[in-house]
C-alpha cells in the first residue's frame, strides 16, 4: 500500500495535471515557505461561488507539487465552504488529527504519510494554506510557518 501512495506523490510531481496558469482567474494568491524554498502560485475560477478550475504554478520539492496537484484536482466543483472543509481536513491529517468519520479524501490520501516526515509537513500543507488564503481574500504572499 505504502508503494502505491509513493508511486501516486511521484506520479503527480512529475507529470501535474494543473500545473499552468488561468486567465483571468477570479482569485489569485502566492504561497511560499521561506525554510525549504518552496514556492506556489494558486489560480482560481470560481463561478456561482463553485470552484471551476484550478492551477498551480512555482516550484518546490515532490510532496509540495503533489500535494498542490491532488488539491486542484479535489477542488473542481466544490463550493467555497466545501474547499475551506477539505482544506481543515487535510490539513488535519497531515499533522495526525482525527478527521469527521463521514469525509473521504479519496487520493489526498497518498499525502497521510507525510505527518511521519516532520521537515515536510509544510511542503504538504502550503497548497492548502495558500488556498485557505486565497479564499480569505489575503493579499501578499502567505507563508506556513506556523505549521509542525
């Protein structure tokens, strides 16, 4: 199980199906984590206060564009509320929290591992924090130091 958790992270670091840019995204919000260098920018179309699309541009290290890859992926057609949901619980998971019985994350899954890996913890978590921003309306870019 282990191995297809590494060969999904791998997978969607090295061919990313969101990585790109948008035009004329409703939102738009940098996210970076000044400690290991990574770096993201988050684009969304949000339509009727549902996320039609996302992509992600920047660089950083395999679990940072993975995790950006599967969020994107995990936000097409959710609502606002429902993406502000799933980043709480994915973020939850990543530092060994419980999560809500009836929330599946489908393939966020892969990421569970991570909260074993204490350094990448943020690498995981950024994508997620630069959404919770970009939904906040923040301006300037986001950092997560203050994850584990």
């Amino acid at each position: 199980m282990e191995q297809i958790y590494k060969t999904v992270i791998l997978e969607r670091s090295r061919t990313p199906r969101h990585r790109g840019t948008l035009a004329d995204p409703a939102v738009r919000q940098e996210g970076v984590n000044p400690s290991c260098g990574d770096e993201l920018t988050l684009a969304l179309r949000i339509e009727d206060g549902v996320v039609r699309d996302a992509k992600f541009e920047g660089h950083g290290c395999a679990i940072s564009a993975a995790s950006a890859d599967l969020m994107a992926d995990a936000l097409h057609g959710k609502t606002t509320a429902e993406a502000r949901t799933l980043a709480t619980a994915f973020k939850a998971m990543i530092r060994g929290e419980s999560l809500p019985t009836d929330l599946d994350l489908g393939e966020l899954t892969a990421l569970e591992g991570v909260r074993h890996l204490h350094a990448r913890v943020k690498c995981a978590t950024l994508p997620w924090t630069t959404l919770e921003a970009a939904l906040d309306g923040a301006t300037g870019p986001v950092s997560d130091e203050s994850a584990g």
